[in-house]
C-alpha cells in the first residue's frame, strides 16, 4: 500500500510548512488525488489515521479533493473530460495525447497555528 509512504511524505511536509511559520499544530491537511492518480483516497484516509499519531497533524482533519480526469484535443483545441479512459475528443473525434487534470497528487494546504 503506496499510500502510507505517500502520507508520511505529506505529514512531513505540512510539518516543515507549519514549524517554519511557527505553528505547532496542524489543523487540517488538504490534498488534491486525481481519480487517475493510481492513488485510493480512502486508503490516504486510513493511513493518515496511523502515520499522523505523534505528529503535528494527529487528530487533524483530512480532506480530500477527487479530481476529474480531462484531456486536451490539439486537432480542436477542446478540452473535455474524460470518463472510462477514453480519450476520444467529443467534439472532432480525434484521439487526445494530453492529459491535463486527473492524476495529480498534490498537498494543496494546510490549517495551522
């Protein structure tokens, strides 16, 4: 389960993020998981439960935001959400290369003080 390491690395992060501002408490960490990430959101959830205890994140909220995959059409310029990995741009029906949203895996913010 990649998803322990994936959230260890987050807490550590927030950590750093919240001591060099002179926090010593994390409140709520916010991540953004591209629903083609690879990355099971609630696998996060229930590793943030046993890797945040003795940190500054223990008893911290989690919140999650799923993102949609969407790809761009170079033949049309459209860009169009993407369902079931289907790439085919609906608009012209030319076959997309370029996936703009959807497999992030980003720590967007934190709440300290």
């Amino acid at each position: 389960m990649h998803e322990v390491g994936i959230m260890q690395n987050a807490i550590q992060m927030a950590e750093q993020q919240a001591r060099e501002s002179g926090a010593n408490r994390i409140h709520a960490l916010r991540l953004r998981v591209g629903l083609m990430s690879g990355v099971v959101a609630e696998a996060l959830e229930f590793a943030f439960e046993a890797v945040s205890r003795g940190t500054l994140a223990e008893g911290a909220r989690l919140e999650i935001e799923r993102v949609p995959p969407a790809a761009w059409c170079a033949h049309c310029g459209a860009e169009f959400p993407c369902e079931d990995y289907d790439l085919t741009c609906p608009r012209c029906r030319e076959f997309s290369q370029e996936l703009r949203r959807g497999t992030e895996m980003q720590l967007s913010s934190i709440e300290v003080s």
